[in-house]
C-alpha cells in the first residue's frame, strides 16, 4: 500500500478548473503525441528511475530502485481533457483525446496531470501535491 501511496504522489499533478488556471493560455494537446512513446524523468540516476509510458488508453507509471533491482509499475486508464472533471469519466478513455490535463483513477482518486509542454523529445508536467514541474525526456527506442 505505501508504494501505491508514493506512485500517487509521483503520478498526480496539478488540480484545477481548466486549463488556463493561471490566466494564461494553456496549449491543448492530441494524445497522438503520446501513444506507444516512453518517457524517463531527467533527474532519473543510477540509484532511482522513473518512468511514464503511454498506448491509446493506458498509462504506466515504473519507479525502479538501482541498488535494490526492485521496480514498481503501474498502470492505469487515461483520458485528456481541458477541464478537471468531479469524477473520473471511464467512457472517455481512448475517445477523448485532446486536452491539457491527463486524466487517471488511481487508487479511487482522480488524478489531474498537466501537461506543461510536450514535444517530441520532451514531457513537461506540474505535480499537483507539490507544484513541482518534471521534466521527461523520450527514451529512444533500440533499433
């Protein structure tokens, strides 16, 4: 259960009400941009990794501990969306996809992460317990 509690707080991001929460324009996104992509967080060393890897629905969220060997995924349904909605919307999974927010249910929570910024080498999210920003860059894939 604690692992579960500390993948929440590495995979939950920023709550709000709609995109453009800080009076600015927030950019929507196509979840195109993310299927079949894997993403590592920059801060990510030889001791800790952690790792986002998206399909059309479903999100993994992996933190690996290097001296122990130990990995921790977890998977989750996702959706986007420009506003944060009260409950998390099952029937939307895989159909909406544009928006700012990545929406997930983890451990009967919703989840609001914000995408930042999102390029084709980079993920930029907000943390939501934290207000933290991360970065991911893409993991290329062995050819």
């Amino acid at each position: 259960m604690k692992i579960n509690k500390l993948l929440l707080l590495f995979s939950s991001f920023v709550i709000g009400d709609v995109c453009a929460q800080t009076n600015t324009i927030s950019p929507t996104y196509n979840s195109n941009s993310l299927h079949n992509t894997k993403w590592v967080e920059i801060q990510s060393n030889q001791h800790k990794r952690w790792t986002l890897e998206f399909t059309d629905n479903m999100m993994t969220n992996t933190y690996y501990f290097g001296k122990s060997g130990h990995s921790y995924p977890k998977t989750y349904q996702y959706y986007l969306s420009d506003k944060i909605p009260g409950v998390f919307e099952s029937k939307l999974v895989g159909k909406n996809t544009s928006g700012c927010y990545i929406i997930s249910l983890i451990d009967d929570e919703i989840v609001h992460n914000q995408i930042l910024s999102l390029t084709t080498n980079e993920l930029r999210i907000r943390l939501s317990y934290s207000g933290d920003t991360l970065v991911f860059v893409r993991e290329q894939q062995p050819e």
